[in-house]
C-alpha cells in the first residue's frame, strides 16, 4: 500500500502574523461580546463594522492612499458617528433599538454597493471588506492594532462601568474599525458574538478566561486548516470558530446540567 500523502508544511512566517491579528481582536472583542450581549445588542458589530467599511469605500472612491492615515480617520470617522447615531437611536427608541441596529447595517451596506458599482474591482473590494485579507497583515498594521488593544483594554478594565452609554459605544467604534480591516468583517463578527454565546452559562469567573481560549484555538486551528486545505483563511477560522464554541457551549451545558426546552406540541392531530 502507498503511504498517505503528507501534509504540506506550515508558512508560519505568514501565519504567525495572522495569528497574532486574530488574537488581538479578540482580546477587545471577547470583553466587549458579552456586553453586547448582556444589553441584547448583537448586530452592533455589524453594523458599526459595516459603517467604518463604508468610510473606507468612501475614501477609495476618492483615490486616497490605502493604508495612509486620510483612511484610517475616514474610518473612524464613519464608525464614531454611527456609534453617536446608535447611543442617539437607543435614548429614543430603547424598544427597538436592535431592529434599527439591522436597518442600519442594511442601508450603510447598501450604499457602499452603490459606491462600488462603478468601480471595476468593486467586487474585490468588497470581498477584502467582507472576509478580510488577514493572511496579508503588515507589521505597521499589527503595530498600530496592538497600540490601539492595550488602550482599549486598559480604559475597559480600568473605568468600563464609568464609560456610560456614549462611552461604550465610542469605545466599541474604535475597537471595531481598528479590527474590520485586519480581519473582515465577518470574522469581527464572529469574534464578538461566538466566544460570548459559548461561555453565557459558565461560572462568572471562567467566562472570558474560556471564552478568549476557544476563540485563540479556533484561529490557530482555522488559519492551519485554510492553508493546507488551500482555502480563504477567514471565511475558514469563521467556520472553525462556529464549530469549537458550538462544542463549547455543549460542554459546559451537560456540566451544568442544563437541558434544551421540549419542543411545543402542535395543536393538530
């Protein structure tokens, strides 16, 4: 019998820096995932991702360079402002504040569609938006993002409960944009909500530890298996990372002995 063929080795000179801009969105995002979901909030990701996407379409369309700071302030620009709108819309209309979080996610990709139309890479760019190219980060945007994650980490853990409404949205802009265009925006998604749904039944104290351990597994493993599988890293770490909190969360239900609720019976015969 012929032996099995051999697994192509790991670049991990590319690798290993795309594990480390996994791990340093999810050092904010975990944190930050459990109060959105705390609050019942989990499009803001999204939609705030979306909008600081929308600034960097906006500030391509005007031929501005693409890694130079004009972008990076049309970014934040955009994502600060939609956190403004949103702590605006949540003071007005608490009620239905998540149906106008998607509504605004919808139009805010909508108009980057339309500002793309004419652009003959706009696909391109919108897939890079979307899934990220987080196989390609430089050290320069490693750099920043790591400056940008002590600070964010540092004000959360210091005075989080002191930020107020306002605070936690302006804060939760920075985080966002400073990761969408490391990684994507789903995979900011991801990061944000998965770890966080994974862990909600786990002792208080096990939470972020847990919830930051599956998410760095995930990435590791997702990032391993895109490259020998020859398949998009992030659309891959997401699917990995769907998987590991699904397992999770499984375990840490059958510990804790929770049950899923019986299915309703029907009325009919």
């Amino acid at each position: 019998m012929s032996a099995a063929p051999a697994l192509p080795a790991l670049d991990w000179g590319i690798l290993a820096p795309a594990l480390l801009a996994g791990l340093l969105v999810l050092a904010t995002h975990v944190p930050l995932g459990m109060q959105v979901l705390r609050k019942g909030i989990v499009f803001i990701d999204l939609a705030i991702a979306q909008i600081a996407g929308l600034g960097v379409i906006a500030a391509d369309a005007l031929g501005w360079e693409p890694e130079g700071l004009a972008v990076q302030a049309a970014a934040m620009g955009a994502a600060a402002a939609g956190a403004l709108l949103m702590t605006w819309m949540e003071r007005r209309w608490p009620d239905i504040q998540e149906a106008l979080i998607g509504a605004l996610f919808v139009v805010a990709s909508c108009v980057g569609i339309l500002i793309l139309a004419g652009n003959p890479h706009g696909g391109e760019h919108l897939q890079e938006l979307l899934v990220g190219q987080i196989l390609w980060v430089t050290d320069r945007q490693l750099l920043v993002a790591a400056a940008v994650t002590v600070a964010l980490l540092a004000l959360w853990f210091g005075c989080g409960p002191r930020l107020g409404r306002t605070g936690f949205y302006l804060l939760f802009a920075v985080a966002v944009t400073a990761s969408v265009q490391l990684v994507g925006v789903y995979l900011v998604f991801s990061s944000l909500i998965m770890p966080a749904l994974a862990v909600r039944h786990a002792a208080p104290r096990l939470r972020l530890p847990l919830a930051w351990l599956m998410g760095g597994l995930s990435c590791g493993v997702g990032l391993s298996l895109s490259a020998w599988l020859d398949l998009p890293s992030g659309a891959v770490v997401v699917v990995t990372m769907a998987l590991g909190c699904a397992v999770l969360a499984g375990a840490v239900a059958r510990l804790k002995g929770l049950r899923a609720p019986p299915a309703p019976h029907s009325r009919g015969g």
